[in-house]
C-alpha cells in the first residue's frame, strides 16, 4: 500500500472514498469538499491511501488552535468497506502525525470512537480541560478526544478548540 499526500487531481477519488467509506452520506462529503477549500483550514494534510492502483482510504487534518497551542483536527477518516479492518486507517493515523509531528503541531484532536482512537495514542480530552467548539453530550463525552505531539504540552494547555469554519457548526458536534 502507499500513503501520499493528495493533490488537486485528487478531489473525486477522495470523494469517492469520503462516500463509500460513510454510505453515500452527502453532508460528509460536502464537508470534506468544504474543507479542502476552506482557507481558515490551512494548512490542511490530506493523505490518500493506495492499493491495488485504486485509492481505499483517507484521512484529512485541518488547522486548529487551543490558546497558543498549535493544533490539527482530524476529520475525517475513511476507509472504503472492502479494505476496512486491515489497517489501512491506522497506517494513515499513523503517517499524519509523524507528518505533523515533523510539522511543529503540539495536538491532534478527533471526535471518534474512543475504542479505535484509544489504540492510536489518543486521550479523552474533556478530562484534560480541552474543549471541543460545541458542548459534547454527556453520553458522548469520550469521543472527543487528543494526542500530544510534543512533550509536556498536556497540562500546559487548557481550552477550547478554534477550528476551521466550514466545520464549526453544530451539526458536525452532535450525534
């Protein structure tokens, strides 16, 4: 498999994993468009993976901010259904943040399922007095979710997540 960073010829295959991955639902899709044109995303790393000369997965981070802290959200990944539970999402995770690592970013955010974002490094982020744009249900509350990318950070930094605007809404934040 490869993992590469998209480029603009790119848009219709990552929209096509975004709909296969998530059954065809359109607002995901227009979110994900939405973002790869948003500017107060930027910068964005958007990684494509390949397999079989067809792309089945991607994973996309937009520019945030919690106080002084630089930080990425991730949103979202997919993986297209015939490659799921092979890795392919975790090999994605896993390249961003080394990426983004690389990239001086302090945190990643997501708001996901704990269980599979746990086993990738991440940490209920609530406990940690880091805020998601909108309240999180009580019910929900360890989706949202972090991963320090440098030492010490955690503790450090308290907050709410700025975010990019084609995501901050509510309806992205509620079940």
């Amino acid at each position: 498999m490869i993992v590469r960073e998209t480029n603009g010829d790119d848009l219709t295959e990552v929209l096509a994993v975004e709909s296969a991955a998530f059954g065809g639902d359109e607002i995901l899709v227009q979110l994900v468009h939405n973002l790869l044109q948003d500017p107060s995303a930027r910068p964005i790393l958007s990684l494509l993976a390949i397999e079989e000369n067809q792309a089945v997965g991607h994973i996309l981070f937009t520019s945030a901010t919690v106080q002084a802290a630089s930080a990425s959200l991730l949103a979202p990944l997919a993986v297209t259904p015939g490659f799921q539970n092979q890795g392919i999402g975790g090999q994605l995770i896993k390249r961003g943040l080394s990426m983004l690592t690389e990239s001086g970013i302090d945190l990643v955010f997501v708001l996901g399922y704990p269980n599979y974002y746990h086993r990738h490094g991440f940490e209920t982020a609530g406990r940690l007095g880091l805020h998601a744009p909108y309240p999180i249900p009580e019910k929900n509350a360890d989706a949202w979710m972090v991963q320090a990318l440098r030492p010490g950070v955690i503790g450090e930094v308290t907050g709410t997540l700025t975010c990019a605007d084609a995501i901050n809404n509510l309806k992205y934040w509620q079940e």
